[in-house]
C-alpha cells in the first residue's frame, strides 16, 4: 500500500486513507470481545453467521483458494508476518501485551498438555494375554487428578480462544471494516462525478462528509499528506482501490450488490 500511494503522490494524484480508523478498530474489538463473553452461544453463531455471509462470499466471481498461493503473493509472506504485528504493537501497545501474554499462556499450557498425554500413553502398556485378547497393565505411577484437571482446562481454554479470535476476525476485522472500505470507495467515486465546487467543506474544515443521495453522514475525507484533493486534470477519473486480500471479496460484495 506504501508503494502504491508513493506512485500516486509522483503523479500527483489524491491519496485518500479509506480504511476504518485504528482508535475505532481498537474500541470496536474490545466491544466485540465483550459481546462474545456476554452472549449466548446461539447469538454468537447468528453473528458469524450474519458477517460470513458478506466478508466471505464465495463462488463465480471472487477470489478462491489458489489466489492466496501466488507465487508472488508467497514471497511477500514473510515481510507481512512481521512487518503488521509490529505495526499493530507499536499503534496498540496495550492491546498487543494481551494478545501477546495470552499466546505465551496457551503456548505454556499447550506444552503442559502434551507432556500430560506423553505420561497417559507411558501409563499404558499393551500385552497380550493367554486368550489372545489384549490385557492394559499400568507400568508407571498412576496419572493424578490434578494432571487431567490441567489438561482439560487447557483444552477449554484453547476453544475459547479460537471462538473469540473467529469473532473478532470476521465481524470486527473484515464485515464492519470492509463497510468503511467500500462506502469511502463509493464516496470517492460520487466525488468525482459531482466535481471540484463540492470539496471545498469536506478539505478546508474536515467536517463529516454527507451523501446526497442518502442524507447520511459520514466522517471526514483523510488524505495522506501533501496529497492534493482533486487532480489538475478530470478527464478519465478512475478510483483505484488497494485492498489487503482478505477484503477482496466482500468489498466486491458490497459494492456490486449496493449494500453500502
């Protein structure tokens, strides 16, 4: 994204920063995270249900499997892994401690586990007996109670961790972020049509931008700095959106089906 609005900038055109604000992401985690504790099970099923249907469509039409094995998408892999935890650690210090004590937490448990299921299997030491059938005879110190009750807590802990992290991801990070993403892209485009008389509220005072087609507010146009709002030249206007992957398809969702 970095090299695509270093492009634009050379030729001067406008950079707009479309994605949902990082305090407004942040805020609306910590709210899905409580609604997931909150909730019922059946209203927590409901929910992924309800924001699969337009962050993840699939069929004829959007992007499968096989585009997330690019060859040169794979090479880029490695720098990303890195280079957004960092970014995310850096702008939410706080957020990333959780995250991080709480990976390092079932990291420590998930070990526990499995060294609690090498003792199960030690425990057990298969012979045959005279009749031919099979006879269990224990050749270690039982397994204590203690050593299940850890086990199992880690497992519930682990299941608990991924319904939360499914929630956040599908409702929090790609529905409602994918409806900031093509509602800024429409607005742009509606921009552009309208022409230059109708930026002067929306650059000068950053006030919330209104759709006159459906009276509604939205907030301000964020451009990137030194970025110009309107090109010298208006003939070919194109809107050129970059997407992470992952947004992709439900944005093309939203936008072909006038969902935003």
């Amino acid at each position: 994204m970095t090299a695509a609005s270093d492009v634009a900038m050379l030729y001067n055109r406008p950079v707009v920063l479309g994605d949902q604000r990082i305090n407004v992401t942040g805020s609306r985690l910590g709210a899905g995270i409580m609604d997931t504790v909150k909730g019922s099970w059946q209203g927590f099923v409901d929910t992924i249900r309800s924001a699969a249907k337009d962050a993840v469509p699939t069929g004829p039409g959007y992007l499968g499997l096989s585009a997330f094995f690019d060859p040169v998408l794979l090479s880029a892999t490695p720098v990303s892994l890195v280079r957004y935890p960092v970014a995310f650690a850096i702008k939410s210090p706080i957020v990333a401690s959780i995250v991080i004590a709480l990976y390092l937490w079932s990291g420590d448990g998930a070990v526990a586990a499995i060294g609690d299921y090498s003792t199960i299997l030690s425990n057990i030491d298969l012979s045959r007996n005279i009749d031919g059938g099979m006879a269990i005879a224990n050749s270690a110190p039982p397994l204590q109670l203690g050593d299940i009750a850890e086990t199992a807590a880690t497992l519930v802990l682990t299941f608990l961790e991924i319904i939360l992290l499914t929630r956040i991801f599908v409702k929090e990070l790609l529905a409602e972020r994918n409806e900031v993403l093509a509602r800024n892209i429409l607005m742009e485009c509606k921009r552009y049509v309208q022409g230059k008389k109708k930026e002067v509220w929306w650059q000068s005072l950053a006030l919330p931008v209104k759709d006159q087609e459906t009276k509604t507010s939205y907030p301000p146009v964020v451009y990137v700095p030194e970025s110009v709002a309107f090109p010298k030249d208006m003939k070919n206007k194109v809107v050129v959106a970059v997407l992470g992957m992952a947004h992709c398809n439900g944005v093309k969702k939203l936008l072909e089906e006038q969902k935003v």
